[in-house]
C-alpha cells in the first residue's frame, strides 16, 4: 500500500534564478510523474513558517537570512502527482543534505554550497535549489498551503 498519488515539490530561488527549471520538470516528467500543477509566486510569511519554521530553533542566526531570501524571491510550487509520488520525487530530489545527494539527483548535480557545518559557522545559508515533502501529511500540509484558494502571492 503506501501509494501517494500526489506530493508537493518546490524549485527554490536559486532554481528559478540558475535557469534550471526546465530541466527540473523534464527530470520529474522522465521518471513518469505528472506536473498536475504549477504557480510562480513569492512565498508569504507563514508559507514560509511552514515549511522552515523548524530552523529557528536549529540554527537561530540563519532564520532571518532564509525568511529575507525565500520571502522576496519567487519561487516555483508544484503539485505532483502519479503512482508512488512521493517516493519518487524524493528520489528524484536527493538527500536532504545534498552533499550526500548522488550526482543523477537535482540536488547532487545542482546544490551548490553544501558544506553545512562551514555555512552555519560563516553565517550563509545552503542553495539546494529544490524541497520535496518528505511525507504524505507533509505534501497535504504544503499542497493546501501553496495552491489553496487562501493563497496569495
């Protein structure tokens, strides 16, 4: 069982600013997923609280860094659908650390940066171009967050 039909992916900032966009989308169309649907926006504080809240606490003097970033850069929300989404968009996305990310992945072939423990210590925030939900709950969380009809931006 397990079968998602539909996650919630993201292409950052720095995807749509590197041009990767296209390729992102061809990646996830190669593995025979669906883009179901997509918006260009510039994401809202409490999006923003959503999906990065967990960082206040992690890395506190990084937070504002991230808000400023992703509040005043668009950003790409997809919704992507197919048998076993989930899994596969994942897959498709990489380690969530991305220098663990095998190359084949978006992330380990397009993060940039990803020496954590560096940035933290030097006050920088990664650029890993692209967030997948990592859970069913998650992608139903973020899909309501980003494409329902309260959605502003």
């Amino acid at each position: 069982m397990g079968t998602s039909l539909q996650t919630f992916g993201l292409i950052k900032p720095e995807g749509l600013q590197r041009k990767l966009a296209t390729e992102i989308l061809r990646r996830i169309a190669a593995k025979g997923l669906l883009v179901e649907e997509k918006r260009i926006f510039v994401m809202n504080e409490l999006q923003f609280e959503l999906l990065y809240g967990h960082v206040k606490g992690k890395v506190p003097h990084l937070y504002p860094l991230m808000r400023n970033y992703l509040t005043n850069n668009q950003s790409m929300a997809l919704i992507v659908g197919g048998e076993d989404a989930l899994r596969m968009l994942l897959e498709i996305r990489g380690a969530s650390n991305a220098a663990d990310s095998p190359p084949g992945t978006i992330r380990g072939d397009y993060a940039k940066d990803q020496d954590y423990n560096r940035l933290i210590k030097e006050g920088k925030i990664a650029l890993n171009v692209f967030h997948a939900a990592d859970s069913k709950g998650e992608a139903a969380r973020d899909i309501a967050a980003f494409f329902g009809s309260d959605m502003h931006g």
